[in-house]
C-alpha cells in the first residue's frame, strides 16, 4: 500500500511539472524565443510607447516587460521601470542587469542614456504600468531610495533568482503608490529570502507565501491568484479576465 501510494504520488508529480513545462516548449514552437542570432547583433530601438517629453512635460513612469534573449524568452521576460520628473527632458531607466556582475559589480542599472522604451536585445516590450502626474510624482520621490535598498546588488541568477523581475518586484513592494502586479511570466518576481517568505505581493494588493521563489502562491486584488512551482506560474486574473500560463504570462 504505501510502496502504491508513493508511486501515485511520484507520477502526480511528474504530471503537474510536465504541465508547468508545457508552456515554455510552445511559446518556443511558436516563435516566442529563438536559439538564433548573436547578442551584439540585436537591436534596441525605442517601441514608441514612451511619450516625448517635448510635448509632455509632466511627471510620467511607466513600466516594461519584453522577452529575455534566447532561448529564456520561451520562460520569462525582462522587466524594468522608466521614469521622468516633471519637466526633465529624458527619462531614467531603472533595471538589474545580468552582466553588470562580472568582476564584483553591482547589478543595479540607474540610466537616463537607453530609450525607456527600447526594445530588450531585439524583443519588443509590452507596457505594464502608466501613471502621470502627481500619481507618477509620489512613485518618483521614492523610486531612487527603493533603487538603492534592493538587497541583491551583487549577486544575479537567470532561476529562481535573484534577477531583473525580483528587483523590480522589489522596488513595487518598496513604492506601494506604484501598484505593479507582475506579469505571471516575470520569472523570479517571487524570488524572497526565508525571513521575507510570507509577506505583501508586489502591487501591496495581495499578499504572498514564496519559498525562495520555488514554490508559492499570491492572492491578490490586482494579481488575482498565482501558483508557483519552480518558479514557473499558472493562474488566474478575474478583474481582466485573463489566464496566467508558463511561457505566455497573462492571457486574456
């Protein structure tokens, strides 16, 4: 009974994480993420999606998830905040970048030379958060501070994390006024230390269990309800209404 019972168990296993896999192998058979071309080679060109300061000089943040290059694009995107104050004639862009690393440095990206809306190494990116005014004006008087407080400045893992989704999960936690709710394929937004493993979800309407971004889950007013096994999400967002898939993200 108990050598059936462990079988029954091992292959329930075996299912759930053939499911979560699932995603990640379509979105690559559909053109999602590809295994060709060269880093050096890929474009950044701006996307059109961030207004031009010239003609719109109020405070502005938005906030941008485009696929990761390669063949991670077929399990998660990169996310990152842009930022202009009032009046600025640029914006600042604020992100972990892998590479940064290499010899010691930190990951932390604080940059007003990239377009905020460039394209990520080719990929075109999608906006998540826009806010203007004196909405985007109280998320900037925070967004330098919360920038400097992330913990992992020095250290980077493509999975479970931490990586670019976990800073900027951490930077929502830290600015509630941002209220960002990741998209379900930002691998490693959930990504927390033990001591931080129950907790607020990153918009601060929900709140979150995550056992160091393997396993976990959020319920939230603005997620709606995520399960995360190994790092992979599925769920479901009722106020859009979409799905959250491995591989795709939201879905509507």
């Amino acid at each position: 009974m108990i050598r059936r019972t462990a079988r029954r168990v091992a292959f329930g296993a075996i299912v759930v994480v053939a499911l979560f896999v699932t995603g990640p192998l379509v979105a690559l058979a559909l053109g999602k993420a590809s295994f060709t071309g060269a880093w050096w080679a890929a474009t950044h060109r701006p996307a059109g999606l961030a207004p031009d300061p010239a003609d719109h000089p109020e405070a502005i943040v938005q906030a941008y998830a485009a696929r990761t290059f390669g063949w991670r694009g077929a399990f998660g995107v990169h996310t990152w905040i842009a930022a202009k104050p009032a009046g600025a004639p640029r914006y600042t862009r604020y992100e972990v970048i892998g590479w940064l690393a290499r010899d010691g440095g930190s990951v932390v990206s604080v940059d007003d030379r990239r377009a905020p809306d460039a394209e990520w190494y080719g990929n075109a990116p999608e906006l998540l958060r826009d806010l203007r005014g004196s909405q985007a004006e109280a998320v900037i008087a925070k967004l330098d501070r919360a920038a400097a407080s992330y913990p992992y400045a020095h250290h980077y893992s493509v999975w479970p994390g931490p990586n670019s989704n976990t800073f900027v999960a951490h930077v929502a936690r830290s600015v509630p006024e941002l209220r960002l709710a990741l998209p379900a394929n930002a691998l490693g937004k959930d990504y927390v230390e033990w001591e931080s493993a129950f907790g607020r979800s990153p918009s601060g309407t929900g709140w979150q269990a995550s056992a160091r971004g393997v396993l976990g889950l959020i319920v939230g007013g603005d997620e709606g309800f995520e399960l995360n096994v190994l790092g992979l999400v599925v769920g479901v967002d009722p106020r859009a209404p979409a799905l959250k898939l491995p591989g795709f993200g939201n879905v509507p």
